[in-house]
C-alpha cells in the first residue's frame, strides 16, 4: 500500500517504513505526527483519489532526525542590466519515517500477508477508469518531482494556470520557442495544454524562470502566453 501525501507544503509518494526528508517540521526527534491530508491511495490494483484529499485517511510518522540539505546555488541575471545576484542556500529538513497508513474503514497499511482478496464491486466504466488512472500518475510524476531540487513551486504554479491530465495533452511544440525538451520539462510539472499556457502571470513565468534554460524574458519576448490563446482560438 501507498499514498500520495501532502507533508508541509509538498506532495511525497510514501509507504510504511519509508523514510522521507521534508522540510523542517515543529517537533523534536521521536515525536510522533500524522498527516490527514491524502490526495492518493493505491493498494494493489485499488485506487482511491481524493477530492481534494480522502476523508478520515491518515498517515502516520515519526521524526527521526533534523538536518540540513545540500547547498543549492540560485543565480539571477538580467539581461543588458547588468543584474547578476549569486546565492547560496541550504533548506532545513526533518527526516521522518512512515509508521502506517490509514484509510477510512480502519483499514491499515502492514507488512504480513495479505488476505484473499473479495469480489470486487462491479467495475466502473472503461473511459472513467483510464481517465482516472491517468490523474494518479500525473500525481505520483508530480509527488516524485518534489525531490529533484528544482527551486520550483509547483503547488502555486499549478494552482495558477489549473491542472491537466496527460490525456488531455495538446502539443506545445506549436508554440514558438518551445522544442521537444521544454515540452518535455513542462509536461514533468504538470503543464500540459494551451490553455495552461495562456493563463501564465508575472509570477509563473518567474516561477517557470527556475527550469534550465527558460527566462521570463524568453516567455515573453516569443509570446508564449499569445500564441497559446491563438491556438485556442483554432482548436
């Protein structure tokens, strides 16, 4: 069994007696916490996704340890400013370690043999269960992301622009400026579809700034956001 959960202020993939850094948590080593806010469940072939989060899930840890990421190093230029700014950081994080997982029903994650399983209910329509298939593993993508040191907020981005599953792709590649690989760096975030696209503000395209080799002056100067309203247009 594992979730998908959202652990102070980032999604992370877990089972029990996984061992995860997040950022810093209030407590000292071997203080129990849990987490109610589980966006994803799967046991098995059984799915279970939340709206936004399940209701009564839980999952349970225990801070093992506070300690200090590696040193990111965040550069800044603007061009024919004369605008460099350097700097270092180091993100404080607690390890914890997933004690259980708790679903509604009482229902617990454990490491002894499973049971037989029952008749499962009547299967829900073939369109339907891809379709929410495919919303899982944009999440469980999105979750794994967290940890690849992208100076990124994903949450904030997304929440901007809206979501999209991979289904529902349209190709950015039409957009001028965006090749095979920024389509494929946009698609690892969760940015799918024109629509996403032609909803960036200041603040995302700053946001979008963190992956290598895009600019806010990039976006703008190929008039990313215009072009993708245009697309729209003749969709």
């Amino acid at each position: 069994m594992y979730a998908i959960v959202e652990i102070a202020g980032q999604q992370f993939k877990v089972a029990k007696d996984q061992k995860v850094f997040v950022n810093r948590l209030a407590g000292e080593e071997g203080d129990k916490v849990s987490f109610d806010k589980v966006l994803l469940s799967g046991d098995g072939d059984n799915i279970t996704l939340g709206a936004p989060a399940i209701d009564g899930a839980l999952v349970d840890a225990k801070i093992t340890r506070h300690v200090k990421g590696d040193k990111v190093i965040v550069f800044k230029k603007k061009r024919r400013k004369g605008y460099r700014v350097k700097n270092g950081h180091r993100q404080s994080l607690t390890e914890i370690s997933i004690v259980g997982i708790t679903l509604p029903g009482g229902k617990k994650s454990s490491s002894a043999k499973a049971e037989p399983k029952k008749e499962a209910p009547k299967a829900a329509p073939k369109a339907k269960a891809k379709k929410e298939v495919e919303v899982s593993e944009n999440l469980v993508t999105r979750a794994e992301h967290r940890t690849e040191g992208m100076e990124i907020n994903i949450d904030k981005l997304l929440h901007s622009v809206g979501t999209a599953a991979k289904a529902d792709a349209d190709d950015l590649k039409e957009i001028n400026g965006i090749g095979p690989a920024y389509e494929t760096k946009l698609n690892e975030i969760g940015i799918y579809t024109y629509e996403q696209i032609s909803k960036l503000k200041a603040a995302d395209r700053e946001e979008l700034s963190a992956i290598d080799g895009i600019t806010r002056e990039k976006i703008e100067s190929d008039e990313w956001v215009k072009q993708a309203k245009e697309l729209l247009k003749n969709k």
